[in-house]
C-alpha cells in the first residue's frame, strides 16, 4: 500500500513576476528539496526575467534563466496553501480561508546585481523562516 502525502504548496506573486517572486521561488524550490510545490506569477507579467536577479541567483547556485514571467491566474491562487505577495497590492485577489502574507521588498527591476544581492539575501531570510512555519527542513544550497 503506498502513502500518498500532501506536499505544503506557496504562491510569490509580484507585479511583473521577473525578479522578487522568480527570486523566492527558485530559493524555496532549492532550501526545501522539492517538499514544497512552488509557484510564481505577476498581475502584469514582464516580458523575461531580470538578468540581475538571475545573476544574483547564479551566484548562489540556483538557475532561473529557464523560467518565464507568468500571468496570475485564480486557479493558482487557489491551489496554493500560502500566498506571499511583494508589492502587487490591490491587484493580487483574495480569497478566503488562504494564508496571505505581504513580503515589503524593493523592486529589483532595472537595478544592477550589487543591488539586488540585499534584496535576494532578504527573500532567502524571510524564505527560511516559513519552511520552519510549514514544518519542513532548510536544505543546504
């Protein structure tokens, strides 16, 4: 008989879904070991992801460049257990019952890597802290 476990799931979203939700995605795709199922999307997708970010992510040994700005759609939303917005405000839906959070991070787009470096180190913080919420070890990079 096998065991079927549900994986906890979590949402980034941010307005163009290039730097800050790419950015955690790939960190909690890479601190969890795949015990997270992860998702990323922008209420105005940009057309590619930031190259600063993906730098600052290759830095840390983690390949974004194959990931596409995504459109925010409901059904995500709804799939999700945790949805962590960054900046997207009033047009990132709401539905009841979901755990929201409102991660207030500087937009990294147009800034070069040196910027943008403090803003990935603080999404892998605040990334930590809610695999330690979701009960699900940190994986070392």
């Amino acid at each position: 008989m096998t065991e079927t476990t549900t994986r906890p799931s979590a949402l980034f979203v941010c307005v163009h879904n290039a730097g800050r939700s790419q950015m955690a995605a790939g960190l909690l795709t890479a601190l969890s070991g795949g015990a997270v199922e992860v998702r990323s999307a922008g209420s105005m997708p940009a057309e590619m992801i930031n190259p600063a970010a993906v730098e600052a992510m290759l830095e840390l040994g983690i390949d974004i460049r194959a990931e596409k700005p995504k459109i925010l759609t409901p059904e995500a939303v709804i799939a999700s257990d945790v949805v962590i917005t960054m900046g997207c405000g009033d047009t990132c839906p709401f539905y009841p019952g979901k755990r929201y959070e409102d991660w207030v991070l500087e937009d990294p787009a147009g800034q070069g890597v040196a910027a943008v470096r403090p803003i990935r180190d603080e999404i892998r913080r605040r990334v930590t802290v809610l695999l330690d919420e979701l009960g699900v070890p940190v994986q070392p990079l």
